[in-house]
C-alpha cells in the first residue's frame, strides 16, 4: 500500500483538527533532520579527536560504553534503509 502526503495529511487531519498542516509536518521533518545532523556532527568531532590521539582509541570507548556499539550499529542500519527500500 503506498501512502501519499496528502492521504497521510487527511488521516492525520481527522485526529487532530485544524492543528496539522503540510507545513507544520514540513518544520517538523527539517527540525528532525537539523537535531539528528548535529547528533552526528558532535559525534563525528568527538571520534576524530579521539583518532588524533590513539587510532585505537574506537576500541576503547566501545568497551567502556556498550551502548555505544549498540548506537553506531543503529545508525549505520538507518543509514541503509534508503538503499535496502530503493
């Protein structure tokens, strides 16, 4: 089932009255976008810094925060989805 904007935007509309707009749902997308590419940015400063100082160093935090691991293999999994769904 392919869903369109504009359907997803009647659906949405019917929930919530006069409070969702293409345009709001627009700010919305950007606003998540914008948060997640300043997620990425910090983290990608953070390891570079860390890459100065010792090339292993990756190793290290993985081992000092698990959930760390747990995270990068979330990103690169959403970072995927687009080819796997093209």
């Amino acid at each position: 089932a392919r869903i369109s904007i504009q359907s997803l935007l009647g659906y949405l509309s019917n929930i919530f009255p006069d409070q969702i707009t293409l345009r709001t749902i627009k700010k919305a997308i950007l606003s998540m976008i914008a948060i997640a590419s300043l997620i990425i940015l910090k983290e990608n400063l953070s390891a570079s810094r860390r890459q100065k100082i010792d090339a292993t160093s990756e190793w290290g935090m993985y081992a000092e925060r698990p959930s760390a691991r747990g995270l990068a293999l979330t990103i690169l999994l959403v970072r995927l989805i687009p080819y796997v769904i093209l």
